[in-house]
C-alpha cells in the first residue's frame, strides 16, 4: 500500500459487451433493494391523538450482531454486537400535541463501558400530514436514505439524532428535512460545530391500485465549522444529491407478491485534499430491483462510483477513505441481497440480512450479514378521563 495520500488505484478496462451482459442479467434477475434492510428499524410510536390527556411508557429497545467482511484497499471490516434501550415517557397534554422525556443507553457486548444520552422530544401534528418536531428526531428507515448515501448502522451506533425536523406526507408528495445538531459551540471553544443535514422528497408521477412511478430527491450533507471556536483549520462540507425513478408494482400472485425498479444518479462533493481522491466531487449510479416474497426478499443491485465520497455512507460503496492513502478511481461492483423479517407483535419484529458485493474488475468479494431483534412496548398507566 502506498504512503502518498494521493495514491489512485486505477482500475483495469472492462469491455462494453461483457458490460451489457452483466446489464442484461441484471434487469432479468428477480432481486430486492439493498436499503429495504433499514426498514427493520422503526422505533417511534405512531402519533394517536385518542390518547390526549393520558401519560404512556414505553420502553424501545434494539439488539444487534452485525459482521462486515470487507476486500479493500481502504476499507477494514469489523464486528457489531451489542443492543440499546430506550425507556420514557409519553404524554399528549393536546391532540395535536405530543411530549417525549427519557433516555437511551447504547453497549456493546464484551465491553463494560456503556453510553448513556438523554431523551426528549416535542411532536406538533397542526393539520392532517404535517408534522414539526424539536428534541429527538424521527431516524425510522433510514429518513428512507440508501446506504451508499447515508449508512443504516448509523441507527444502532450513534448517539439519537437531535435538532428540527419537519415532515409531510400527501398522496402525491412525501417530505423529510431534518437538521441533527451534534456539536453545539460557544465562543471561544477549541473545537468545530457540527451538523448533519438533509432533505428527502418522492413525487408521485402516476399511481393506479397494481403500479406506482415516482421521482425521488435526497440532498445530505454534513458541516463542521463555525465562527466563534478556536479551532485550527477551515470549514469543511461535504454534499451529496441523489435522483432518479422508482417503478413499483403488486402482481397478488401466490410466490412474488411485489417488486420495484429503481434507478439513481448521485453526485458527492467534498473538500480537497482530505481523501486520497483528487479534485472535489465525484459521480455514482445506481440500480436495483426488487422481488418480495413471504419467504423474504431476494436482491441484486449494480452500482459504479467515480471518485465518489461522502463520509456518511457505507464504506464499501465509497471510492476512497478520510485519512487513508488509497482509493479508487472507479468503483464498480454487484450487490446480491436477502431480507428476511418477521413480525412479532406491533413494532416489534426479528430480522436478518445478507450482502454480497462482488467486484468484476478485482474479482474480489466482500460480504456482510446481520441479525436484528427489535421489541417495542408501550403501556398506558395513567388515564385522566379526558
């Protein structure tokens, strides 16, 4: 490996026809999207206006083992085995109304140290679709994010995502943006603010009972700066925006049940110099399918990133690392998918997933697999009569 940040791996050529073979099977081959597996994680209880008056807890909880086998130049892979709950209170002093206070507390398996972040959240539902929340944010599926953009293990990793969040659900339009604050400065502090940022948008363009087509538009991003720190260095931005189609479709047949077709085109930008990557902005398509059956999901994905970067992202998707003195000029490979949950009771359910990645110019295969148990409860305890 070498030791000059800016070493490129260049990839050798792959011919056009066997380019347009690996196509041709793709669009024939029955699959899943490789971010359905971020639909597992759904955590915050629907809002129910009929409980106005009346204080609930509920207790949220995730435990998780997830193993990433990674072949790269500039990608290590790792274990996560550990779970967090989260018990607090709810109460509806209003019908449109909603108060959220208590904690969560994150470990991982074989380790005695644990994190422990308080929990408080405000949610305003003022009309039918809108809603506007302060605190904790809603993270459920991902804000419906693909992992090459923003990473699903970010959901049992991190600290609760915190800030403003507005959000707006039509039957032609649907809306997320959020802004999660997770360094907050003073004047003077030795070290940057910082802040994820991002807006999620799918427009219906034609919907009958068995077909649905719609637009889908994501810009994210992250931020560290500020103006009144004492930080050495310059802000820093990085952006990435997405859009495509989506083709979904139900056939009530006995075996597949319902499918998709999606295609996405992103664009990354990023500061220079801070990967081994040269220039400040990259470029990525991809495309997915989708089979669902009662026996889970079966997927195949193709995805080619061009110096494309985001440090959000799952890192096998990226074309390089921050720090790291290897990347990739191109980034190609196939994803081979597996879904698998099963319900338990409400908001409450046990899956599995798989991924395969394998790369046609390195001929290297990287894999990754996880098991979830996701329990959530909620209890009425206290009933005022309103």
């Amino acid at each position: 490996m070498s030791n000059s940040i800016n070493s490129i791996v260049r990839p050798k050529a792959v011919s056009i026809p066997k380019l347009i073979g690996f196509i041709v099977f793709f669009l024939l081959s029955y699959s899943a999207s490789s971010q359905d597996g971020s639909k597992i994680f759904t955590s915050v209880e629907p809002f129910e206006p009929a409980k106005t008056g009346n204080f609930s807890a509920v207790v949220d909880n995730l435990n998780f083992f997830k193993n990433n086998e990674y072949k790269s130049e500039y990608v290590v892979g790792y274990t996560l085995s550990g779970a967090w709950i989260r018990p607090k209170l709810l109460y509806y002093p209003d019908k449109n109304l909603r108060l959220e206070l208590g904690a969560q507390v994150l470990t991982y398996s074989g380790r005695e140290d644990y994190e422990v972040h308080p929990w408080f959240s405000v949610l305003y539902k003022p009309v039918k679709g809108l809603s506007f929340r302060m605190g904790n944010l809603d993270q459920d599926c991902n804000h419906g994010i693909a992992d090459p953009v923003m990473d699903s293990e970010h959901f049992f990793k991190e600290k609760p995502e915190a800030g403003i969040q507005a959000k707006y659900n039509s039957l032609r339009v649907n809306t997320d943006f959020w802004i999660d604050w997770q360094k907050v400065i003073f004047k003077g502090d030795p070290f940057k603010e910082r802040f994820v940022f991002g807006t999620v948008a799918s427009f219906t363009l034609f919907q009958t009972d068995q077909l649905k087509l719609t637009f889908p538009l994501v810009f994210n991003g992250v931020h560290e700066g500020g103006e009144i720190d004492s930080a050495p260095g310059l802000a820093e931005t990085h952006i990435v925006v997405s859009e495509g189609l989506k083709y979904e479709y139900k056939t009530g047949g006995p075996l597949i049940k319902s499918g998709r077709l999606e295609f996405s085109f992103l664009q990354s930008t990023y500061p220079q110099s801070k990967t081994a990557l040269p220039g400040k902005s990259g470029l990525a398509f991809y495309i997915q399918t989708a089979m669902n059956t009662d026996w889970g999901s079966f997927g195949t994905g193709f995805w080619q990133g061009n110096r494309f970067y985001t440090p959000l992202g799952n890192p096998i998707f990226q074309n390089g690392a921050k720090g790291q003195s290897e990347a990739t000029s191109l980034n190609r490979f196939w994803v081979f998918s597996y879904r698998y949950d099963h319900k338990i009771f409400d908001q409450s359910k046990f899956g599995f997933t798989s991924d395969m990645f394998y790369n046609p110019v390195t001929q290297k295969l990287s894999n990754s697999a996880a098991l979830y148990l996701m329990v959530n409860l909620s209890v009425i305890f206290r009933k005022t009569g309103i």
